[in-house]
C-alpha cells in the first residue's frame, strides 16, 4: 500500500489508522493490529448490537468482522477511510449470520396447502425437534471438533472450550480465569483464526 497519502482529504484519524495497516502489512505487526482492534471494537460491536439486539450474537460478530478484515487487509486502499472499510465488511457479515440464523429457525416439510388462488404452497414449521438423524451427525462433528480442538495451544483451548462448548459467557471466562475482558476477546479472536486454520487442514474430514 502506498505510503504516500494525500492527506488533505482525509482525516488525521484515517490517515493515523492508514499508517497502522501499513505496519501490520509490511511489519506484520501485532501491536499495529491490535491497536487497530482497539479503535474500533466497541464501535463495531455497538452498530452490530443495533442489528441483532442480542449481546452475545454482537459479541461474536465483532470477532468475525476483525478476523475478515484483517485477512483482507491487503485488498485495503486509502481510496475510503478504514472505518469505513471495516464497518461494510461487519455489516455485510452480519446480514449473512441473520438471513442463515432465520434458515436455520425454519423446517421444510412434506405438505402442501391451496393459497387462496388454487395454486400450492410448500409450507414452513419452526422445528420443535431435532431430527435424529441431524443429531447424530451434529454430535459426530462436535466430537470431531473437540479432537481438533485439542491441537491448539493450551490458553487458546481453554478459551474455546469455556466459550463454545461450555457455552460460558465472555464476563464468566474473564472473571474464572482472571484475566481482562478485553484480553480474552482478543485472544478468542486469535483461538479462531488458529481453529480455522487447522480446519482448512482437515478439511473433509468434518
């Protein structure tokens, strides 16, 4: 990216957070991504609170938005200012999580009824249960996972474990294993970036 930025039409922030991605891309510089984490994690995850109404579903989203953006911040240009960049990519994500989670809330079945002009309609239940054989493969998978799981680090493990298995809440993992709650979101969104990775790896195999 070039350094050279015409800086008279953009705002000293914008230009400041410019330089920071230069850094994290040519330096790969940690402190250079998690500072820009920091100036806008709470932005993010206010306008996705707004979208989902829901903290925990915010929370996630947020780490999703860092972890796309970051792995795409080569195809960053200063031609817009990097909240602006940033925030398309989350609200995007966030579509995305709402028009699969309203997918996954419906269950099509093998009935059909008139609609008022004699023509069919396939019609559509929320599913009060599981299907069997659903279960068996979702549990199939969660076992896989686990053994995967187990390949990261040993502080990233137990991050996931609390967080996705033990289904604990961002301030329950913070207070038991003492550490600062912005700590553990970060390193939550590292734990990810590392799980995904080794599952590109297994791919197939899960």
């Amino acid at each position: 990216m070039d350094e050279n930025i015409n800086s008279r039409e953009l705002t000293a922030k914008a230009v400041y957070d410019i330089k920071l991605v230069n850094r994290a891309l040519r330096d790969a510089d940690q402190k250079a991504y998690a500072e820009l984490m920091e100036r806008y994690r709470e932005s993010v995850y206010f306008m996705l609170l707004k979208m989902v109404n829901n903290k925990e579903d915010a929370d996630d989203l947020t780490i999703e938005a860092f972890g796309k953006a970051f792995k795409r911040l080569h195809q960053y240009t200063p031609e817009y200012a990097f909240s602006t960049w940033l925030f398309k990519i989350a609200t995007n994500n966030c579509i995305d999580f709402m028009r699969n989670k309203r997918k996954k809330n419906l269950l099509s079945i093998d009935r059909t009824i008139k609609n008022d002009e004699g023509g069919e309609m396939q019609m559509e239940v929320k599913a009060d249960e599981p299907d069997p054989e659903d279960s068996m493969v979702k549990k199939q998978k969660v076992e896989a996972l686990r053994a995967v799981v187990e390949k990261l680090k040993p502080r990233y493990r137990a991050l996931i474990e609390k967080r996705y298995f033990e289904e604990k809440s961002y301030e329950e993992i913070s207070e038991e294993m003492e550490i600062p709650l912005g700590t553990v979101k970060a390193q939550l969104f590292r734990a990810r970036d590392f799980l995904q990775n080794i599952l590109k790896n297994a791919e197939g195999k899960i």
